[in-house]
C-alpha cells in the first residue's frame, strides 16, 4: 500500500511505518518528503481530501477550506480564521507568495530554538526549498493591476511566487483550476509517494499514542466512520498553530497552546478609471517599511472577493458593481503583537492589542495614498470612524489618526504561529519520537507571509531525524 493515495476507507485500517506525519500541507509534506527520500517508511495523514478547483467561491469555501472557511477567533472583535482543509492544507489556497524569513525576526528568537535552527542551516535549506517549489519572481506578463503598486511605491517589487504553471487566471484562493501553482500536494507529496510514502486522506488523527514516555503512533477516524491506527516510532505533528496544540492536548500532552500569534489582515479596494489587466492572484508587494509592523500586497481576485468592499446603496452601489474589473485589492499584513491560545474544541482565543490596531490603520493608511497615486479615483479604506469613500492624499492619511478601537477595521488572520514548545530535535515535552514540524513551534510571528519559512523549518527537522 506504501506509494500510494489512500482517498478514505469503508473500514477500519492498522498501518506500521517509520514515521507518521499528520498534516499534508507545508510543514507535513516537506517533512514527509525529505524523511521518505531518505529512505525511512512513512504515512502521511490528513483530515480533508484530495483538492479538486472550486467552481465558484461558496463552492471553493465548502471544499477546500476548514468550517467553509466560518472559523473565528473568539473574542470581543472575532477574526476569521482561514485554514486550507485538502491534501496539500493551506498551500492550495494560499497567494503563492514567497518571501524568506527576515534575519532579525531569527535574532529575536531565544538562543536555544537558534541553536535548534541556526540561521545557516535555514538558508540552506530555503535554497533547497525554493528549488523544489520552483520559486520565481513573477513574470511581466501576469503582474496584471498589480504592476499599478510598482507605479506608487518605488520600492515595491514583483512578489516570488511557487506557480511555475501560472497563467493568470487570479483564482489561487479557489485552487488553482490550471495545477500551475506548485502546492504541497502537487510538488512535495507525489514525490514522497515515489519513494514509497502513503498518503492517507478523509481522516481526522485524534490522538497520539504515548506510553512509557514515547510516541508509539497515532489513532484517527474516517470520514465513513471506519478507523484507523498507525503504528510509528516518529509521530511528526504538523497540523497548523491551531490542531497541533489541541491534538497535542487531546493526548495529553499539558502545557500546549498558549502562546498563539497571527497576521491580521486587510483590505483596501480602489476603484480606478478603466478596467484592469487580469493577472496572478497576487504578483506585487512592499516591504520596505516592514519594521512599522506591516506589508502590503495585491489581491487580484474573482468578483465575489471585491464586491464585499463596495461602499454605497441603491444606484450608486449598483454602478460600482458593475465597474469590479477596474476595481483593484491591497492587502494589508500586521505583524501583531499580540497573543492568545488554543483551548480544547479547538477555540482560538485572540484579540489584537490596540497598537496592533494602531499599525494596521497605518499600513491601510498607505496602502490608500499609494492607491491614488497609482491614479484611483476612488479608494475605499473599510474603516469605521473614516469616510467611506476618499479621494484626497489628505484623506488617505487621515486614516493613520482614526482612533484605534475594536471594530475599527475588519480584520482576518491568515497567517498563524505559536501554540507548541519543542525542545531539542524539536521534540514536544521530552516525549521520544513526537515531534513538530509547522508554524506552531514558531518563537514568534514573522511579519510576513510564512510558507518560506515554514517549509525551511521543516527540511531542518526532517533532518535532525534523517
């Protein structure tokens, strides 16, 4: 059965192997593919099933991403939480962005998890990462609207992209209906299954099996209901900043959770005065004033996505409707301070601190002056207290100045961290054999978009066990 998709199962499955990674996406294909290249026998388990494109965004939601992608953190100013539910996880769905982990975000991190991943050993296996997931700057002729941030920010500059198949069709967040992107599922994991990796998948891990101070596997159950039980000395957790802390917890591992981080995010729409080339999902970005704490980049999308930032009633609203495809998206990334936990359910409480709040004002602030820049006539921030609709520079950087209350722009966290200590050989509590491979074991956030990173970290932890 090694080397192969195992799409659910109509009764109960045992499975022997010599590591068992639970999670398909960045962090557990990565490991699954460098530890089976190596030649040790592994099962790879995931919760959703093998990714299909989405027909349209309900369609996409309901298939490809956790709770139709209705998941919130719990607090008084809740945030979706996007997470990607398919072999290949969050990597189906994401922008296909690419951007190293900054070397003074590796400086601020304890020494000893800089000694479990020195910044050498990262670059190295960055470069091997990059190779595998044919990272490129995105080409001239997908750059689409996004070539209009390059026109306000001099410093912007096309965003490296894992999508050697891209053709520019701006559905990424749906799945890419071309296979262009090159996602966990398509780059990492049929190549573990060439060297013998079973990919098991419609199977949520409920457990991991601990006695006697050592990982002995894990139990989960199918979809049909049947179960399954895979026998391993490795057990590798790589399930996201939210289901490895609360697996974790369910196996009764104490001490999990606390410590979670996330990017929160926004949106600022700009309508300009002609319709605008289509393009890549998202294909330009600036990060030259990352250490205010933001980014920004373009969100080249499908109708549905822009509608939601259309301001106005009646004929107005029905006018700028019928203008979204000169309507262009930036997205704003905060790098947060703030912390939460994950609690059994999983429940994610999180809310963002009020400079938190302050630094997002400030990227969406810039991101509208660039936009008028780049010659909009209309930019819509999304921020209570603001004018629906601006058109002046005066406007744009009043928005800096808008009180930072809850509420005050809506928000969504995409990129999560934190939630799972590691010790050395990134084990998890002293308990032989169970380790972490994601963004989970993260000493912080990183202020920017974290499949780089997290595929690094994870060729670094598959080999301290190779």
């Amino acid at each position: 059965m090694l080397g192969e998709l195992l799409d659910g199962a109509p009764r109960d499955v045992d499975l022997y192997a010599e590591a068992v990674v639970v999670g398909s996406g960045a962090g557990g294909a990565t490991c699954a593919r460098w530890l089976a290249a190596g030649g040790r026998r592994v099962v790879v388990v995931e919760e959703g099933p093998p990714p299909t494109p989405g027909r349209d965004t309900l369609d996409a939601l309901s298939r490809l991403y956790r709770d139709a992608g209705a998941s919130t953190t719990l607090s008084r100013e809740p945030m979706p939480l996007l997470q990607g539910r398919c072999v290949g996880g969050t990597t189906v769905v994401n922008g296909a962005i690419q951007v190293p982990l900054p070397r003074d975000v590796w400086a601020g991190w304890p020494e000893p998890f800089q000694r479990l991943a020195p910044w050498e050993r990262l670059e190295a296996a960055r470069a091997r990462m990059e190779e595998e997931l044919s990272v490129r700057p995105t080409p001239s002729a997908l750059w689409g609207g996004g070539a209009l941030m390059g026109r306000a920010l001099a410093d912007a500059r096309p965003i490296h992209r894992n999508a050697p198949g891209c053709v520019g069709h701006g559905r990424c967040y749906m799945g890419c209906p071309e296979g262009g992107k090159a996602s966990a599922d398509r780059a990492l994991l049929p190549r573990a299954m060439d060297d013998g990796a079973l990919v098991v998948a419609r199977c949520r891990v409920a457990q991991v099996r601990i006695t006697g101070g050592r990982a002995r596997g894990v139990l989960g159950r199918f979809e049909s209901g049947a179960r399954l039980r895979v026998e391993a000395p490795l057990v590798v957790l790589a399930a996201g900043a939210v289901h490895t802390p609360w697996l974790l917890r369910r196996s009764g591992v104490r001490g999990q959770g606390r410590g979670f981080m996330a990017h929160p995010g926004a949106g600022v729409a700009g309508l300009f005065p002609e319709p605008l080339p289509q393009g890549g999902t998202q294909t330009w970005e600036y990060l030259a004033e990352r250490a205010r704490g933001w980014k920004l980049e373009t969100m080249q999308s499908v109708g549905a996505f822009k509608a939601v930032k259309v301001p106005g009633v009646g004929a107005r609203l029905a006018e700028r409707l019928a203008r979204l495809d000169a309507v262009a998206m930036w997205g704003v990334a905060c790098r947060a301070e703030a912390t939460g936990r994950v609690w059994p359910g999983p429940v994610v409480r999180y809310s963002p601190t009020r400079r938190d709040r302050q630094v997002l004002l400030e990227g969406v602030s810039r991101a509208a002056e660039a936009m008028l820049e780049a010659g909009a006539v209309e930019v819509w921030p999304g921020v209570h207290g603001a004018p629906a609709v601006i058109t002046t520079r005066d406007e744009a950087r009043a928005l800096a100045t808008v009180a930072p209350e809850r509420g005050v722009v809506p928000m969504v966290a995409t990129h999560l961290f934190g939630g799972t200590r590691v010790g050395p050989r990134f084990e998890v509590a002293g308990i032989r054999g169970l380790v972490a491979a994601d963004a989970s074991i993260f000493p912080s956030n990183t202020g920017v978009n974290p499949m780089n990173s997290i595929t690094a970290m994870a060729t670094v932890v598959a080999e301290a066990w190779s």
